[in-house]
C-alpha cells in the first residue's frame, strides 16, 4: 500500500510540471477533436503526429499520445449522440439510445452522462492500473486462443439483445456482419477470399467504411426522405446537464460499466471492445423495463460510454507491464516509445519507474481535463443541432468523406462507402439495423483467427473449447445470454411496437 | 461570408513551382508498413537525419497491408522524381516474389537502389519453459518432437515466417505453424507458453530476453549483438547455415536521375555515419556491419541474391511442410 | 387447401433478399477450399456463415406468411441517389484537383437531394465548410489531405 502510494506520488510528481500538463491537455483536446470527426481515428492522428513529438522528452511525449486515445474515445461518443456517427468501434452502442435522447431533446442530458460515467471510469481504471496491473497481467495470460475464441462466442450473443426491433433480423444482421469480416486476404494461407480481384479488398473491409457508409451516409439518406424526423432533431434543445433524477438512475450502471469495461480491457487480444456491448446488453437485461432501451433509456448511454473509457484505460495494462501493445494504436506507442529510445517490455515499471508512473497519473489528471474541456462544449454541441438541417446534412456527407479518406488517403475508400450506404438505406427500409451487423464485424475476424488458432494447437480437437476451464465457462455465459434473451422474447411474441427510424 | 474570402487568399498565395535543386519540397518515405513497426522506426531513426543533410523533410508515409507489397507497389508506380522513396525490407524486395504469385513489381528491375539502412539480426526464441539448455539441444529436441511442436508467425509473407520456414528447412522440422496477426499477439502467446517457438527481429525481443520472460537460443549473426550480448550467434551454437537479417532498405523508383540517387545515397552515407543515429540504431539491436550494402551498387546484389536465396527455400519449405492437418 | 397470403411483405423482401445474398457469398467463396471441421480451410467459415444468412432468410420469408406484419412503405429513391452521387463526386476529385474543389462540388451535389436548399447560401457555406475543414485535418492534424493539386503547376 505505500508502495502504491509513494508511486503515486512519483507520478504526480513527474505528470504535475507545466510541461507535462500542457502536453497532456493538448493530448486531450486533439483527442477530442479527432473523436468528434468521423472517420479518422487515433491510428491515422498518431501516426502522423509522431514526428511532432520527437522534439519532446519521453515521458511528455507519451503523455501526449496517451491523452490522444483516451480524448478519442471520450469524443467518439458526441458525434455517436448528436448526429448519429460511430465514430469509433466502441461507441456503436452509443448511437442506440444516445442519439435517440437527442432526438427526444434531452442530447444535453446524454452528453453529460457520457462526460460524467467516463470521467468516473478514468478515475476507477486509473487507480486499477496504480494498484493491480501486475497481478492482472498475470490473469491476462491465462487467456489463449481458444479462450478468446469462447469469450467473443459469447460476445455474439450480446447482439440478440442489442436489437431494438426482430430478433430474427438482428441474428440475421451479425451473421452478415461475420460474413462480411471474411472478406480479404485469409490469415494462415494467404488466399484472398470474396475480393474479386480487386486490391484494396484484400486488406479486409474497413471498419470506417462500413461505419460510415451505415451510420453517416445511411442516415443522411433517412432523415431527407422521412419529412418529420429532422424536426425532432433541432426542435427543442432541453436542458444541458442530465437532472438528478437521470444521474440517480445512471449511478449504477455507470460502475457496472467500469467494471466490466475494465475486466475485457486487460485482455491483450483487444476484448476491451466487447465492453460497451456488455455493459448495454447487461443494462437492458437488468432493467424494469427493458423496452425502453432503444427509445433513449439513459442507462443505455451511461453505463457503455463508462465501460469504453475503462476499457481504453485498462488496455495500456498489457502495453506498460508486458510491451506487449493489445491493439494497433497501442503497437503504435511501442513504436512511440522505441523511438524514443524505450523499448517497452516487462521491465519498465523498475527501469524507467518515473516514466511509467507519471503516465498513469497523467490518466487521472487527462480525465478531469476532459471533463473540464467537455462540459463546457456540451452547450456549443446542442446548440450545433439548431443549424438547419439543409445546411447540416451537407456538411456531415462532406466532413465524412473527408475521415474516410485520411484513414488510408484512397479515393476508393470514399467510393466503396457509397455502395455501403446505399445498401444500409435499403436495409433500413427492410427493418435491418446496423449495430448488431458492426457488432458482427468487429467480433468477426478474433473470432475466427482465434478459432483456427485453437484448432491448430489442439490439432482439430474440437474438445478443448470444454476441456479448458476459462473458455468452458465463457461458452456457458454466452449460452446463458442467448436463452434468457431469447426465450421471453419468444414467449411474448414480437409486440409490434414499431420504432420509427 | 469571410471564410470564403480566406480560402481565395490561400489560393492565390499557392507558391508556383521554378526549377530549382533537388530536394526543393518534402520528401515522400513510404514506410509498406504500420507505424511503430520495427521497419518504420528504422526509417524514422535514419530519415531525421538525412532531412537535416538535404535541407528538406522526409515524410514518412506508412502505406500498409498485404505484406508490405501494398506500398512497395505504389512506391514502384511512382513518379521517378526523387519525391517518393521506400524503406524495403527482405520481405517486400527479396521474399515477396516467392511468397505472392502476382506481384506487381520486381524488386530488382521496378527500383533504382539507394542503400541499406540497417539490418535487423533475427533470434530463434522459445517459451520460458522450454526444456533444452542451448541452440544445439533446441535443434535436436525441435527434430525429434516437431510434430508436436507449435510454432507462431505473424502472417504468410512476414519475416517471422520466411525465416522460420528457412530454419524449419533447415534443422528438416515440421511443426504445425500457428498464424497471428502481428508479430505483438505471436509474441504474447509465446510468453504466456502458448506456443512453444518462433523467429524474429532482434528488435521486437530484447526487452522480452531481458527480462526472462522467453528464452534465446540464437541469433543468426556473424558475431553476437551489442544489444544482447549473452545470446550465442548460430555460428557458435552449431548452426552455421541460419544465417538471415531482416535488411532495411532505402529505394527509390526506377528511372530516378542518377544525380538524385547519388545525393540520396550520400545522405543515407552519412546518416549512418552519425554517432548519434548509430547509437540509437544500435540500441534497438540493428546491425549496421554490412558496409557493401549501404551503396547503390551493393543494395542491387543483395537483392538479387536474397529473391533467389528465397525463391529455393520457400519453394522447398512448402513442399516440406507437414500435410493439411 | 387455404391459399398462402403474405402478411408481412417487408419480412418477405428482407428474407428474399438475405437469401440472395447467402447465394451471392456461396458463389463468391466457390473457389476457396473449407478443410475439415478440426482444421478448417479459409472457405470453411464463409460457406458456414453462408448457410446461416440464407437459413436465417428463409425463416424470414416462413414469418412473413404466417405472421401479419410492416409493409414496404416509401422507397424514395432521388434523396439517397443524389448523396451517393455526391461522394463519388468527392471521390473522384480529391486527388486532382484536390478539397478545394472536391469539397464544395460534393456539397453542392448533396444539396440536390433536398428541396430546401437554398442555393446561393449553400455555395457560400460550402467554401466556409471547405476552409474549416482545411484547418482541421491539414493544418491541425497534419493529414497528407491534397488541397489543391493541378498536375504540373501546383501541389498544395
């Protein structure tokens, strides 16, 4: 314990210079900036920003990229909530209630939740890093191929009960969405699969293609032929901050969230995207009534945003205790760091304790810097709602168009998002939603690389999806999901409350 | 409407272009892969300074996907201005030939060479609890139970596999080979012992060594590196054949003026002459010992040499390699 | 024999064409080898998933004649049709002549698809948007975004 605490302070000590502030609140605000832009994502930001930090020292230039990621998420959920854009994978689940609240006049109230769950979460999953990151670490190994073969089985099942209208349909919707993370060049032999030759496929789809083509474009396309919706979106503006009313129903699922978020962070194969469809389909599944999730059920923004905040927080675990990065940004800071002349590995918390600990202060000091930076905007960004729609549909297509392009500078990304749009607007018009399909993508391809890994190793022996105890349970969780999901929705028919679009 | 007015203003401020000496705008680095990946740090390492030797910066641009042969292919349809160069490395211009069928560019012929940025030594390593002392108990133990051995790599066409299929080739190993995306998730499972060996650079792995959490059983160098100094060369452990780096080359497209080569190489000369920029190369584990390579001239043999050396053993590793499961 | 009616013909349509799709993926992953159960091959998971979309599909079209559901509803077609049309605009002009042109073009097609739009006051907005997002992701962010670039004369 005072171990903990003399690292601590170590922290504050090296995060609490003017330098190193500065840093991290011009981390925070360039994250937040490329969180609220769709399409471009802290990877394509990072990279490029790489070059800007080799003037800096070390510490401070981690510090600075730290505050990029953890700014991206926390902007991610703005334009998820205003205009309906995920603008990260985690903030999907968002877009379900969050900007169904917007369109209900309470995006204030979203917003703020979205502010305060995530600063609370930042502040938990900091303190989690300070105190366990070694013995989590330890937990993370456990975790094999066959384990996160089960553990994003499992995830699937989450999807059952993301739908908002059928269950059939969004059953339907994930396995496109598996479908469609097929596509590309196959890991372990090298065949492209479904490319038809073309080049640019054999990478796999892209995430903010899809993205964008379903969510931006797809919605554009919805609200200019549905007359009344974008009435509702610039009518009224509401009040700014939730009431007290919304914030004691959001105080539960907000640490639910954390936890869970937390949890699937550690993972080193990138479970901390799991978090967010966890925590919905655990809030939804706890709720009195469930039926108001998808309708602006507040829980439904709170307790996700909270869990994809732990879950980037907690995500660095892997990263600072082993060197080993969990996702692609996080290969990006060992390269950061390499660069820097600090080749990451299990031996920076002794070597380089100063650097290590001041970036984990740095996280606590970074969350109540979004917050500072994001209540204050929560006004500006409403009253963003109020340009009129003739005007702000334009610009959402071009400022679009502009993220898809920067994430990999092809022209071809921008047109393959048309085709994906026009076919979104379809499916909308067929009562398919997008969520569960993006869910389906995500998990896709960890699942699959996972699952022939597993394979490999046992040498085709199915059994040890059963034989190893983590993956066994996990197996029986998503099963569990499934049915408890499944079965009333079944006994009571499909009430034919419809959700406009 | 001001905003409009400023857009006007940046249009008509555009600076027309003259004729001037080379390098007179930025220069375009397409590093083929994902940034902080050792072949992007190499470049980012050795393009700061020969920005500072050119006068003009050089941008690195990572153009990743398919191995590497995404950016080497835009890289050889560019234009042969001396604006748009590429860090190559063994992969894209020596393996890539044997690995893809329909490749869109030649390593020797799509290129004009301007020299050998740093070469990075590949280890043979293994789980922590691998039971055997040394290379030359690792290579019989490998022969005798490879059937039930696993071994990790980061995708058809990466180092890690090329090189392992050269060293399964070598010690006649089949085990089955375990596929991950990135050399960071192979690692992962290596330390957690859920496979048991693997091949890779130098620099993705000393921190690992260091700290004990896998084991080197060799690193296929003439002599041992500076940055690991306990871990035997393959000469010493009884392995002489393994000898293969993960080189790190600078080309430019073919047809580029041989007076901007020249300057090219000239910077590239001196980038690695700096003491600063070796220390930091030298640091991470590269090698920076093959001098004939850093010239045009020696670049274009290595590559030559290495598609062929490739084009033998992968065509031979995969007629060796275990029957489909 | 009672005769079949449909009930639900946007179930019908979305099964009908679930079911297509699951035909276009099996052709499509027609030359991909699936390997075995144990040791799957890289066709093996398409091919399955597949099966489940067109199984799912088929369901879809089972509800839709037994069950009373939506119709098709409005398929308005200019509205989506012009915005597509304006990110091929965006596409194919960002490169050359670059956002200066890309930018406003693109804007200027999308506002086609609504009959609200005010025309002078959308050009303006559309150079100011341009400008904005100029400073943004070239200025700020410092992404290779082509500004203006005419072959031979500028590259921006």
């Amino acid at each position: 314990m005072s171990a903990l605490l003399s690292n601590l302070s170590l922290g504050f000590s090296v995060a609490f210079t003017l330098p190193n502030l500065g840093l991290c609140f011009l981390g925070c605000l360039v994250g937040t900036l490329i969180g609220v832009l769709p399409g471009i994502g802290p990877i394509a930001t990072i990279t490029m920003l790489l070059p800007v930090t080799f003037g800096l020292p070390p510490v401070g230039a981690l510090i600075m990229l730290a505050g990029i990621y953890y700014g991206a998420q926390y902007g991610g959920s703005t334009t998820a909530i205003l205009v309906n854009i995920p603008g990260e994978v985690t903030s999907v689940v968002t877009t379900i209630d969050g900007h169904q609240m917007a369109r209900q006049g309470r995006a204030g109230a979203a917003l703020g939740i979205a502010a305060l769950g995530s600063f609370f979460a930042g502040c938990v999953a900091t303190v989690i890093i300070a105190g366990l990151a070694v013995p989590l670490t330890r937990v993370a190994l456990l975790f094999g191929p066959a384990e996160y073969a089960a553990l994003m089985t499992a995830g699937l099942a989450f999807a059952v009960v993301l739908a908002r209208g059928s269950i059939l349909k969004s059953i339907a919707m994930v396995l496109l969405g598996l479908l469609l993370s097929t596509v590309g060049q196959d890991l372990e032999t090298g065949a492209d699969r479904m490319t038809f030759g073309v080049a640019s496929l054999s990478d796999g789809i892209d995430f903010a293609v899809l993205a964008m083509g379903l969510f931006g474009f797809a919605e554009v396309m919805r609200n200019l032929t549905v007359d009344q919706a974008r009435d509702v979106v610039h009518g009224k503006i509401g009040r700014l901050l939730p009431t007290r009313g919304e914030l004691k129903q959001s105080a539960l699922p907000v640490v639910r969230g954390t936890l869970l978020g937390a949890v699937l962070g550690i993972l080193p194969g990138n479970g901390a995207v799991l978090g967010p469809f966890a925590s919905y389909a655990l809030e939804k599944k706890l709720a009195r009534d469930p039926r108001r999730f998808g309708r602006g059920a507040i829980e439904g923004v709170a307790g996700p945003e909270s869990a994809n905040n732990a879950g980037a927080q907690t995500s660095f675990i892997p990263l600072l205790t082993l060197g080993i990065p969990p996702n692609a940004v996080m290969a990006l800071m060992v390269g950061a760091m390499t660069i820097h002349g600090i080749v990451p590995g299990p031996l920076v918390m002794t070597r380089n304790a100063s650097l290590f600990w001041g970036v984990i202060a740095s996280m606590w000091i970074g969350n109540l810097m979004l917050l500072v930076i994001n209540l204050p905007l929560i006004g500006a960004w409403v009253r963003l709602l109020k340009v009129p729609y003739r005007l702000l549909y334009p610009t959402i297509v071009i400022v679009c168009c502009v993220g898809i392009y920067s994430v990999n500078n092809l022209p071809e990304d921008v047109l393959a998002t048309s085709v994906v749009a026009l076919l979104g607007y379809a499916g909308s018009r067929l009562g398919f939603e997008s969520a569960p399909l993006l869910l389906g993508f995500v998990l896709g391809r960890l699942l699959e690389e996972n699952l022939r890994r597993a394979l490999a190793i046992s040498r085709g022996d199915l059994a040890i999806f059963i034989h190893r105890p983590v993956s066994a349970w996990l197996l029986l969780t998503g099963l569990i999901v499934l049915v408890v999901a499944v079965v009333p929705a079944i006994r009571t028919r499909r009430e034919q409350v419809f959700v406009e679009e | 409407m001001r905003p409009s007015l400023i857009v006007l203003a940046v249009v008509l401020a555009l600076p027309l272009q003259g004729r001037a000496a080379y390098p007179e705008r930025p220069i375009t680095l397409i590093v083929p892969f994902a940034a902080g990946g050792p072949t992007d740090v190499v470049a980012r390492i050795v393009g700061e300074h020969m920005s500072r030797t050119l006068g003009q910066q050089l941008v690195v641009e990572n153009v990743a996907g398919a191995g590497g042969t995404t950016g080497s292919t835009r890289a050889a349809q560019a234009a042969p201005d001396g604006y748009t160069l590429i860090m190559g490395h063994m992969g894209t211009h020596g393996a890539a030939p044997a690995v893809y069928p329909d490749l869109k560019y030649d390593p020797a012929k799509s290129f004009a060479p301007i020299g050998m940025a740093a070469g990075t030594p590949i280890l043979i390593v293994a789980r922590k609890s691998f039971p055997a002392k040394d290379l030359k108990e690792f290579v019989a133990y490998v022969k005798k139970n490879s059937e039930k051995l696993n071994e990790a790599h980061a995708g058809v066409g990466s180092v890690s596999f090329t090189t392992c299929a050269f060293f399964n080739s070598l010690v006649g190993a089949k085990p089955t080979r375990v596929v991950y995306r990135g050399t960071g998730p192979a690692l992962n499972d290596l330390v957690s012992g859920q496979v048991d060996y693997m091949c890779d650079q130098i620099v993705n792995l000393v921190p690992q060594i260091q700290a004990g959490t896998i084991k080197a059983y060799g690193v296929a160098l003439p002599q041992r590196s500076p940055a690991l100094p306990d871990v035997p060369t393959t000469k010493e452990g009884g392995l002489p054949e393994f000898q293969v780096s993960a080189w790190n080359a600078i080309f430019a497209p073919k047809g580029t003026p041989p007076e901007i080569v020249k300057k090219l190489s000239d910077a590239l000369t001196k980038a690695l002459a700096d003491e600063n920029t070796r220390k930091r190369l030298l640091d991470l584990g590269a090698d920076l010992s093959d001098k004939a390579a850093q010239t045009p001239e020696g670049l274009a043999k290595l590559v030559d040499s290495e598609v062929a050396r490739w084009k033998k053993v992968l065509a031979s590793a995969s007629k060796d390699a275990a029957p489909p499961r | 024999m009672a005769r079949i009616r449909v009930q639900a013909p946007q179930d019908l349509v979305a099964g009908a064409s679930l079911v297509a799709v699951a035909l276009f993926a099996l052709w499509a992953a027609g030359p991909l080898d699936s390997g075995r159960m144990g040791a799957p091959g890289p066709g093996l998971l398409p091919r399955f998933l597949a099966l489940m979309v067109g199984g799912a599909g088929l369901a879809l079209v089972g509800v839709s004649l037994a069950r009373p559901g939506e119709s098709l509803g409005r398929w308005p077609v200019r509205g989506p049709a012009l915005i597509a049309l304006s990110v091929v605009t965006f596409a194919l002009t960002i490169r050359v002549p670059g956002l200066v042109v890309a930018g406003p073009a693109a804007m200027l097609v999308a506002g086609a698809a609504s009959p609200e739009t005010r025309w002078k006051e959308l050009a303006i907005f559309s150079f100011a948007v341009t400008a904005v997002c100029t400073a943004l992701f070239r200025s700020l962010l410092h992404l290779p975004i082509p500004i203006l670039v005419i072959p031979g004369w500028v590259t921006l």
